[in-house]
C-alpha cells in the first residue's frame, strides 16, 4: 500500500486501506468525514489527526484497540516518508503472528530481504484474524483460541423493573414514610423534605437455545463454546440444546474451566448431530420451563440454521406462544450469510413471523453484532 503526498484526501485513503487491511470497516462516507475533519485540524499535530480519525472512523468499541495500534505505525510512518519526498514511494505490510508472537511470514520476508528499507510492518495476532472467519472453516487450535474472543463478549439485555423498591434520589412511585421520618428528627420532627421510594431495577433472564442438528454441525463446536461464554460471563443465563429432545444444560456450563463445562455437556447431550424436531422440542421448553415462567419476560435466543424435520405448523404455534410471554425474540442463524439466502426451509419460515430479530451467527463478528442487538431496549 502506497503512501505518498501529505494532503487530506491522500492520508484519508491510505489509512482507510490500512483499516480495511486490519478488519475494520470503514465506509465511504467515514472517509468523506475524515478529509473533512482533517482540514479544520493541523496534520503535522498527531493528536489531532488521531483524533479526527478516532471521531470518524471508529464506530465499534472492539476496534478501537486495533485503531489505536494501526495509527501509531501509520504515523511513524508517514512522518518517515514526509522527511523524504525525493525517495521511492513506502509500502505498509500487513502481517499476521501466531500465538507466540512468531511471523508466520518470516519466509516472504528473506525473500523481500531487499524491499526492508521501503517497508513498514504492521503486525496483528492470530486472534484478529479470526473473527471475520466463518466458523465451519475453523480448525481445532482456532476452535479453542475463539473461546478467549467469546469470553470478551458483553451480554446485557436491558433491564426490567422489580417489585421491590428502593430509594429514589428525587422522586418516585411512593412515599419513603420511614425514611421522611427519620429525616425530620434532624429538624425538631418537621418533615423538612420528603423521601420517595421507586421500583428497582434487575437483569433480564437470557434463555439460549442451541440446535445440534446433524446441519448445524460444523457451527454447533463454536456456538457451544458461545453459550458457555454467556453462562458463566453474567447471571440469569439458561442454555438448552434441542435436536430430537430437548435438554437443559445451564448447570453442566456453569463451570468456569472451558474444557471440564464442555466435556460435562457433551456427555449429557445425547442426540449430537442427529435430526430436528424444532416443533417438539420448543413444546417441551414451553411446556415444562417457558410459558411457566422462565422465557416470561426474557431474552430468548435460538441458535439454527431452520431444518426442520417436524409439522412446521407445530413450530409455528409453539413460537407464537413463546413470542407472546419472552421480552424478545432473536433468531440466529448461521445461514444467512450466504449470498442469495432466503429463509425457505419449512422451519425457517414457519418461525420467522414471530422473531423479533433475525441476525448472522456464522462467525465472532456476528455474534458482537447479537450482542448489541440483545442489549438494545
């Protein structure tokens, strides 16, 4: 990549590449932004052009770490090539290291050996790279390094009000006569201000349930490890998985050790990779958990691609009841990347009128943008 020129428009594109080059994605119009802000703001100053670029290119919390990393080298580097204007045009090298912080492209390098001093190298971990990565694609080793990216996953709902009360600062629902009173012994008995009491506030339940489905095989490794991720990372999380039955597995992923929660469940589940049954097993949680009270004003998340083998109108009623008593509905669906996806599996189309949302689940990136669907009101 190309760095030549110190006007806005030229440093507004080469560091979008650099962006785009690292996984962050940057639009045309933050680009426009950006040229636009480095205009009213001084170039030769690096905090403002960090800034404007920080303002204007950034729109994730999880980029900015890699915002921060990929800026410090583009400077250092385009300082370098300002200094020398007359010199051949400077390239940035995206390189990826492993674990341990060795170059995987240690060998390219001895044959660019040459090239070194017209190259600057921009370093990223394994981990980055991974979460653009579809998760059927995933081996072994990346399995088990996205449990770290998934442990750094943030699962609030928005909460809901209890029955309990508490103190309201300035006002609320009721009259604190207890603290009112407490208050004007201060003051010879004369009630000198009014104390007031408000309905507290507490987590929404998060319900998640995982189809392992002979067709959800190559996503239900990394989705798994998800669920363990959500139950151990906040409270009020319950995980099922379902394929021909349903089973409960909240109690086997509490376990903060990954690999003893994961061997415990894979041993409860006894209908790994078989058929589906979502009508059934949806019966079965409504009848035995949901409707009764665990999906009552909770955050249901289901985890399918939507292969049904069942009576798709089974599955319709069941979720129909389900969308009438959870806060919301979130379908995942790892499927629906795929270009020129329609949701025409009996299943997929039997549920999808009473789904809230209906997101991508194919790889980290997706699961971060559920996340932020989960916390929204």
């Amino acid at each position: 990549m190309h760095i030549a020129g110190s006007s806005a428009d030229e440093m507004a594109v080469s560091f979008a590449r650099v962006l785009r080059g690292a996984g962050i994605s940057v639009p045309i119009d933050s680009v426009i932004t950006f040229v636009q802000a480095l205009d009213v703001v001084s170039m030769t100053k690096r905090n403002d052009v960090y800034w404007a670029g920080r303002a204007t290119l950034v729109h994730r919390p999880e980029d900015q770490q890699l915002f921060d990393r990929a800026f410090a080298v583009f400077w250092e580097h385009h300082n370098a090539t300002d200094t020398d204007e007359d010199g051949p045009p400077q390239k940035i090298t995206l390189l990826l290291d492993d674990e341990d912080g060795q170059d995987k492209n240690k060998d390219d390098d001895a044959n660019n050996a040459d090239d070194d001093n017209q190259t600057m190298q921009l370093r990223f971990t394994a981990n980055e790279s991974l979460r653009n990565k579809d998760f059927a694609n995933y081996t072994d080793e990346e399995l088990h390094e996205s449990q770290k990216l998934m442990h750094q996953l943030r699962l609030a709902g928005p909460p809901r009000q209890s029955l309990r009360l508490t103190h309201a600062k300035r006002s609320g629902s009721r009259h604190d006569l207890r603290r009112t009173v407490r208050a004007s012994l201060a003051f010879g008995g004369e009630s000198a201000r009014l104390h007031w009491r408000k309905p507290s506030e507490r987590q929404r339940r998060l319900v998640v349930l995982l189809d392992i489905s002979g067709s959800m095989e190559p996503y239900a490794r990394a989705l798994l490890r998800f669920m363990h991720a959500a139950v151990v990372g906040r409270q009020r999380v319950e995980a099922f998985t379902f394929g021909t039955r349903l089973t409960r597995l909240t109690k086997e992923l509490s376990s903060r050790d990954p690999d003893r929660a994961l061997t415990r469940a894979a041993a409860q589940v006894p209908d790994w990779s078989g058929g589906t049954r979502l009508g059934e097993s949806l019966r079965r949680f409504n009848a035995t958990w949901g409707v009764r009270g665990m999906a009552r004003g909770a955050i249901v998340v289901v985890l399918s691609d939507g292969w049904d083998r069942g009576d798709p109108e089974v599955l319709a009623e069941q979720m129909q009841r389900l969308q009438r008593v959870a806060f919301r509905v979130v379908w995942v669906n790892p499927l629906k990347v795929t270009p020129g996806y329609a949701p025409l599996a009996r299943g997929m189309a039997a549920a999808l009128p009473f789904v809230d949302d209906f997101v991508e689940g194919h790889s980290i990136q997706a699961l971060e943008h559920l996340t932020r669907v989960i916390s929204r009101d």
